[in-house]
C-alpha cells in the first residue's frame, strides 16, 4: 500500500513537470480528453502501472491456495488502494501547480478550479479553489474499504 502510494505522489510530480506536449505546455492543457476526462497516458500508462503496483503485492494470495473470502479481502485492499493512488495523483499534480508552477502554466499557483478537467462533474468550493466532489468519494470509499480489510486482519490474527 505504501508502495502504491508513493508511486502515485512520485507520478503526480512526473506528469507536472516531465509529461509535456511539443508546445511546452502541461499534458493535460494540451490535449482533448479521450475518455471521461482521461487522457490517452493515463489509461495506457498510468492505469496499468498503478493497478501493477497496487496488486504486485497480493498475485500471490490472488493465485495461491487461500481461502476465497481472503482473495476477496486482498482484491479490496489492492483495488480500494489504486483508486486511492489515482485521486492521490490528482492532487499531487495540482499540489505542483501550486507550490512551483512551470513558467508556461496559465494557471500556475492556483488549487484546482472549477473551471479544471478534474473538478468537471461537481466539487465544493472553499476560498482558492475547489474541491472535486470524486477526491472526496475516493476517499471515504478507500477508507472504508481499508477499515473493513484491516479489521478482518486484525480479528483473523487474534483467532489464530
């Protein structure tokens, strides 16, 4: 899980500063969105990296000989952490924008705003920016999911 989740901060910061078009402008102002808002790298490269990484850890009780209640509560934990990761990416990108905006970004130095790609569907407003209404269901849904994991760990290991 922490694997997972660095990677999406460390790729957040990549897609900022390195993933550019040939005007020299972020990726993300550079072209049309081709699915749901995504764009073409983050469904044929991101995605499959995040969803490596998230369940690199758990093939193992995913092919092995557990119980299938356990490949259930492996798959939610692999699953619930790569949607995290990719709400997690988001931000970080724009966490970027903020902290030290490439030169060339129009909206270099502001949170998301309504009017950005990532907030497109609903968001709640605070003094700055906004806040995309999917982070905030990502995240409880994440957390849920970890909770519900977690606790079968914990009472699993103390039956034992």
């Amino acid at each position: 899980m922490i694997v997972t989740l660095t990677f999406a901060i460390l790729y957040g910061v990549l897609e900022y500063y390195w993933i550019i078009t040939d005007r020299d402008v972020p990726f993300r102002y550079g072209h049309t969105p081709i699915f749901i808002g995504f764009q073409l790298y983050h469904i044929a490269v991101m995605m499959p990296i995040l969803f490596l990484v998230g369940f690199a850890p758990f093939i193992d009780d995913l092919i092995g000989v557990s119980q299938i209640i356990e490949k259930w509560y492996t798959a939610a934990l692999g699953f619930a952490t790569t949607v995290f990761a990719v709400m997690l990416e988001d931000s970080v990108w724009f966490l970027a924008r903020v902290l030290n905006p490439l030169s060339m970004d129009p909206l270099g130095g502001q949170w998301i705003q309504a009017t950005d790609w990532t907030a497109r569907w609903n968001s709640i407003p605070f003094p700055g920016g906004v806040i995309p209404t999917w982070y905030c269901l990502i995240a409880v849904f994440a957390g849920v999911m970890w909770i519900c994991v977690f606790r079968h760990e914990a009472i699993r290991s103390d039956a034992r």
